[in-house]
C-alpha cells in the first residue's frame, strides 16, 4: 500500500529526538548542560495530533532536562529517554497500548532508528537524514529536522482523517487546549 494511503491507519508517532524534534545540532553551556533548540511549529503539530487521537510518543538514546521540560510543556505521556534498544521499546509500546505495528508511524534520521523503522507500519526519514535511512524510509519529508519536519509529518497524519483547516479551528476553539498550546 502506498505510503500516503497508510497515514489515516496511523495511531501512534513515534519520534526521535536529535535530528528530527532538532536539528542534530549539540550545545553545551559553560558549565556541561546541554542546551535544545525546538521548533514551536513542531509542536503545535505534536498538540494537532494528540488532540485528534493521534497518540505521540518520543522514544530517543539520549536524555536531558531541557528534553524533559519540552515534553512535559506537550503532554507527552509516552516518553522514553535513554532507550539503548529502541526496538525493544517500540514493542513494549505496542503492547502497552494494544496496537499492531502498521498503525504505528517512526521518525528518525539516522542508523540507530532503522530496527524500529523497519518494523513501523509506516517509516519516516526527514530531508537531512541519513543517505542509508532515507533509502529505507517509505516517506522522507521536505522540511529538515528541526525546522518543521514534524508539523509536516503531522499534518499529514491529520489532513487524512479530516480537513486541515477544520482540524486546527477545532484545535484553537478548544479552551482546553488554547490553554494548553500557550506551551506549544
């Protein structure tokens, strides 16, 4: 099935985090913590999901308290930071929530997310991605990581249920969710 057909059988995105939700980039403050840049497109998609029933999940090798914080602010519930076998993960998610793999979609950018990739109902590798990722990936986006990769993902897991425009005035009229999206 194509790649585009599988997007309304999605009901959980998983993501990576160094190169999908950033740009890859590393900074180190002076004193050791490590510093993230988000992009606040990226999630305002993540809540575009989540409020149309699109479960997100972040699984990712690393962990850090700006990582932490940013997934709180999108009320991520299923988060898994330092995942030495994401695909170990990835099947206990799975599991956990009573789904089969095809529903599940994967983001990820390089050789530590292919297991996981190419066990997804639908795998995707964004525009600066690995070569070798992007060749196994059903999907690459236009948008880099970082820089808006998963707003588009996003929206395309949403524009196949519903119309786009609907389904962000049904996001931005909620007051739970206005509230909320102040975090995005």
């Amino acid at each position: 099935m194509p790649w585009r057909d599988r997007l309304a059988h999605v009901q959980l995105l998983i993501l990576d985090v160094d190169g999908v939700l950033t740009d890859g980039t590393l900074h180190y403050s002076a004193d050791g913590e490590t510093i993230k840049l988000f992009n606040v497109k990226d999630g305002l998609g993540i809540r575009l999901c989540q409020h149309h029933g699109i479960d997100v999940a972040i699984i990712t090798a690393r962990d850090s308290a700006p990582l932490t914080r940013r997934v709180k602010d999108l009320g991520i519930q299923y988060f898994f930071p330092a995942s030495g076998d994401k695909l170990a993960v990835f099947q206990q998610l799975l599991t956990t929530l009573r789904l089969s793999p095809e529903h599940a979609a994967y983001a990820g950018d390089d050789m530590l997310d292919l297991p996981v990739m190419e066990k997804s109902g639908l795998s995707i590798s964004v525009a600066d991605g690995y070569s070798l990722v992007q060749e196994h990936a059903d999907w690459v986006t236009k948008a880099a990581g970082g820089k808006g990769a998963v707003r588009e993902i996003c929206d395309a897991l949403v524009a196949a249920r519903l119309p786009l425009e609907q389904a962000y005035a049904e996001l931005l009229t909620s007051d739970t969710e206005r509230h909320r999206l102040t975090k995005a």
